[in-house]
C-alpha cells in the first residue's frame, strides 16, 4: 500500500482503495473538499461528475501523480497501480510489443507483453509502430501496457473519450472481459453516463469536492439500454449531475 495511516478496521483493511477526508486546493481554490470513498479488491466504480469537478485530481492523487498540489487527508493505494489515460501515451519510437513490456523485468517479460497483445486482439502486431495504428488500437496497446503488470488497482482517466461511438462500444466489451480476467479494482473517469451504468458496479457522482451520489449498479446482464430499471438509473444519474430532463424533453 502506498500511504498508511494505521488503525485500519479489518473490513477496511481488505479495500484496495480508502480515501478519507482527502483535501486538495490549487491556489485559492479548494477541488476535493473532505473526500470519502472505498473501493474493494475488485470493484469496478465509476467516477462522473462535471467539467471541472475534480475528477483528475482526484485520480492523480491516487496514482501518486499530485505533487504539486496542496492537500491534506488519508490515502491508501495498492502497491501495483496501473493509469490509462484519454490519450495512449506510447512511445513512438518504440514498436507495440517494447511499448508494452517497458520496464518489465523478467525473462518471461516478452512472453507476457505478446500474451497481453493477444488479449486485446492485436496478436501479429508485436513488431509495428504505434503510427501505424488507428486510435482506438493505440488505446488496446495502452489497455495491455497496464494489464501486463497485473495491476491491483486500474485508474482510467476517460480512456475512451476520443473514440468514435462504435469504437467505444467495442472497448466496452473488451475493458469487461479484461477485468473479468485480472480482476483488478477499477476507478474510471467518464463523462458518458452510459459508460459508467454498462460497466461499473458502482457509480459515484463527484460534486462540490466530495462524493455527492454512490449508487450501485444492480441491472441484470446483459444491461439493456430498453428496459424501466436502466432508464431510471440514468434519470438519475442525469439529475446529479445537474441535467434539466424537463428541459432536455421539451428540446427534444
Ligand atoms: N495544475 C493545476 N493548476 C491549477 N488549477 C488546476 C490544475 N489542475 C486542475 N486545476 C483546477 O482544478 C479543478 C479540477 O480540475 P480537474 O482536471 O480535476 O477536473 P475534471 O473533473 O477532471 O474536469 P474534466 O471533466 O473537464 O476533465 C479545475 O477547476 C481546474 O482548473
Ligand atoms: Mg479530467
């Protein structure tokens, strides 16, 4: 765990991620405002909230990536914490399968890089530069660059943000069944309502610096954008996040 503050329950204990009243200010202005929030070993939470709200910060505390900003509070991370932001992030002078494997030790390093390729169904393409790919395969090398260190935590800041909607779909499916697989606990950031309900077990709301809203995700699978029980989670999801529904029906 990267902070420890001790005097951890045993129920809290076993968390991958405990934030408690957690504090972060850019000058004057105070982002997260006395934070609380646990994920489990495995839970996947979603994390909305508006432009603004302090979705990022939030997830750069947690990767430890927050240095220059102020704060305050309690924060427990797992030792093995993976990021996947909006944009890849590859190396361009590196091709696919060294992209994946840096910084992997180990003789069995390359082994794993090609087996982690093969997941996200780019197997063939160990050897081609990142240039050569479309983004949302960019985004599947950036998928198997984290899941290769079998992170305990994922932290994904928007990672399909810049896709096109089919795309996105796609890697919906792919993201579920990889943590089917690994299991890892997940924190995604998105602004798509859709997204969070599709994927998460649970969907928090971000707003004024804490958690406004934490709902679980209790649809059945497949999750079916027809049905009442999905429509009113989305209603509602809607309504925290500031969404006028009259409004949005009369527009309509
Ligand atoms: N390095 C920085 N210096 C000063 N202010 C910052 C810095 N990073 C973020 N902020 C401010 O903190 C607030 C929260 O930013 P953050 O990037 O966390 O929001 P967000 O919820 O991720 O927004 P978005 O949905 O647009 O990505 C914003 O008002 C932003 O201007
Ligand atoms: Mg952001």
């Amino acid at each position: 765990m990267a902070t420890h503050s001790g005097g951890l329950t045993e129920a809290e204990g076993a968390a991958a991620v405990r934030i408690r009243n957690v504090v972060r200010s850019f000058g004057q202005r105070t982002v997260l405002d006395g934070l609380d929030l646990t994920i489990a070993p495995g839970e996947f939470v979603a994390l909305l909230g508006r432009s603004g709200s302090g979705k990022s910060t939030l997830l750069r505390a947690l990767a430890g990536l927050d240095h220059d900003v102020a704060g305050s509070g309690d924060l427990t991370s797992p030792e093995h914490v993976s990021v996947v932001f909006q944009d890849a992030r590859l190396l361009p002078w590196k091709r696919l399968l060294d992209n994946v494997v840096l910084g992997l030790d180990g003789p069995l390093a390359e082994e794993r890089g090609r087996a982690a390729l093969d997941e996200v169904g780019l197997a063939g393409r160990e050897q081609a530069w990142p240039v050569e790919l479309s983004g949302g395969e960019q985004q599947r090398v950036s998928l198997a660059r984290s899941l290769v260190r079998e992170p305990q935590l994922l932290l994904a800041d928007e990672p399909f943000g810049a896709l096109d909607a089919l795309t996105r779909i796609r890697m919906h499916t792919l993201l579920k069944r990889l943590c089917e697989r690994h299991r890892p606990a997940v924190l995604l950031v998105t602004h798509d309502v859709d997204e969070a309900i599709v994927l998460a077990d649970r969907v928090v709301v971000l707003d004024r610096g804490r958690i406004a809203a934490d709902i679980p995700v209790v649809l059945p699978a497949p999750r079916r954008h027809g049905s009442t029980e999905y429509a009113s989670l989305r209603d509602r999801l809607l309504v925290q996040l500031g969404v006028d529904l009259v409004e949005e029906d009369s527009a309509a």
